[in-house]
C-alpha cells in the first residue's frame, strides 16, 4: 500500500496518475485535506483519508496498512520542518518501509531570501536520515510549468520581462518528476538514497525566450528588467507582500545561481532522458 500526500496538488496527482499504470488503485492511498477535491481520484479507485500534517491522530490512521510513504512537501511556510517532523515520526512508528521525501535542488541556501524555507527542506532531509526509516530523498529542480507564472499569460505578446539576469536552470516537468517519483515507490534498490533530479541542460532567460519564439512562431524577447521595478509591478497587480517576497524570491535564486546544478540522476529513474525544455514548453504552454 503506497500513501501519497498533498494528492490534489499538481505533484502529488502526477505521482497518483503513474503509480495507477504501475499498481492496482486500491493499493493507493490519497491523503487529503479536502474529500470534495478528491473526488476523481476516488472514482479512479484510489482510497481517500482525510486529515492534516498538524493532526497526528489523522496521520496515525491515514498510516493503517501503509507499506511505503510520498511525502511532498508541506507548502506551509513557518511550519514545514514542524509538520514534515510529524509525517516522519508517524511513519517510524507505524513501520514504514520507506518513505520518499521531495526536497529542492538548490545550493547555497545560507544567502537566500528564501532561507528560512529552502533550509526547512534541508533540516527535514537530515531528521530523514537520522530517523531510521528508510528514505528515498528526490531533489527537484524548477519545475517547466511555472515558466507561465514568471513569464506572463501575455508572453507572446510582450515577451519575457524578469530580472533573472543571465541565471541558468535545469527545467524539468513535474509531470515527469511525479513519474520518477513513482518509480521510486514500486522499485527496489532506492533505499537510503539521495537523488537530485534535473533537467539535461542549462538554460538562460534569453534562451527560454529563444525557444519559445521556435515553438510559437512568434519573436518572443527576453529583457531582464531592474528587480525594484519588477516588485513594484507585481504590487500593482494586487499581490500580496508576501506572494511577492516568494516570487521575488524565487527569482533572486535563479538569477544569483542556486538552481544551476546538473546531474543524470533524472534520467536514471526515468529508464530515459527527460523531455527537452522545448517538448516541455510546447506541453505546458499547449502549443
């Protein structure tokens, strides 16, 4: 029996959607905070319990008859190490053989804006590891789909305007991630191990702005505009200081480095390389 967290987010229900081509529906548990958004993993098979990272009692019970743990992590800022804590003390006593953790593949997170969140997911690994259950820890990169959240709904009309400067990143699909990341769950051999998962290649602003232009047709530009500027845009457009300080966040890392890492572990859980940034951004924009 394998239990998914967070299973109607975007990861967790791409993991649920491949481990259904592995595993019988009823070996799939969805652990949800709402039973009215589960509703089409329910009618696929997929067993629901309903409950919270901050409700031990639910997580004891979401645990009954679970072989094997995905934990995505928590989105709760101020609470993540907390409420992962939770998922990790209650699968040791439940006995869990295996506990697969989805992290982040960021480096020097010590001088991030982002500190107090990235070094979360850190502490949670480490509490992992010295927990004896057995883990799998996925570290994923920058996900291809929220190219449209940086980029704009209107970016092949006014091109992509963000102050990433010349950063890098490895984009990957979090479809695939959910793939990896169900491999991982009905495989062997993954026991204990950390893997950092990454697209195959590099890639800049102006060249996701190249790319887009091959795959719409259209001249899309890239201008890496002045960071104060962008934040007081974003303010403009109603988003609070908070969701700012996230975006902008998100954005100071890749501009600063923190996402160029590469490495093939990716495609060793995939069985193949990975879709390229261009099959990627021709799925997730629908062109």
């Amino acid at each position: 029996m394998i239990l998914v967290t967070g299973a109607t987010g975007n990861l967790g229900r791409a993991a649920i959607d491949q481990l259904l081509t592995k595993v019988e529906p009823s070996e799939i548990v969805a652990f949800v905070r709402d039973e009215g958004k589960a509703g089409s993993l329910k009618e696929k098979g997929v067993q629901i319990r309903i409950g919270d990272f901050d409700d031990i009692r639910s997580l004891e019970q979401a645990l009954e008859g679970v072989d094997r743990v995905l934990l995505v992590s928590s989105t709760a800022h101020g609470k993540l190490f907390q409420q992962h804590k939770n998922v990790i003390d209650t699968a040791k006593k439940a006995n869990i053989k295996q506990l697969v953790y989805t992290g982040t593949a960021v480096k020097d997170e010590a001088n991030s804006t982002l500190k107090a969140m990235l070094e979360a997911h850190f502490q949670t690994e480490e509490y992992l590891r010295n927990s004896s259950v057995p883990y799998t820890i996925l570290r994923n990169t920058m996900y291809t789909d929220t190219l449209p959240l940086f980029a704009g709904e209107k970016v092949f009309d006014t091109g992509i305007i963000l102050p990433a400067g010349d950063g890098q990143i490895p984009f990957a699909l979090r479809r695939e991630m959910g793939e990896a990341a169900a491999n991982v769950l009905v495989q062997t051999g993954h026991e204990n191990r950390t893997y950092v998962l990454t697209g195959s290649e590099l890639y800049s602003f102006k060249e996701v702005a190249q790319l887009m232009s091959e795959v719409s047709g259209k001249n899309v530009t890239y201008i890496s505009s002045d960071p104060k500027a962008h934040e007081e845009m974003l303010l403009s457009f109603g988003i609070p200081e908070f969701g700012i300080a996230t975006i902008t966040g998100f954005i100071t890392d890749m501009r600063e480095g923190r996402y160029t890492i590469l490495s093939d572990d990716f495609e060793v859980l995939l069985g193949r390389k990975p879709l390229s940034l261009k099959e990627g951004l021709q799925e997730v924009f629908a062109i």
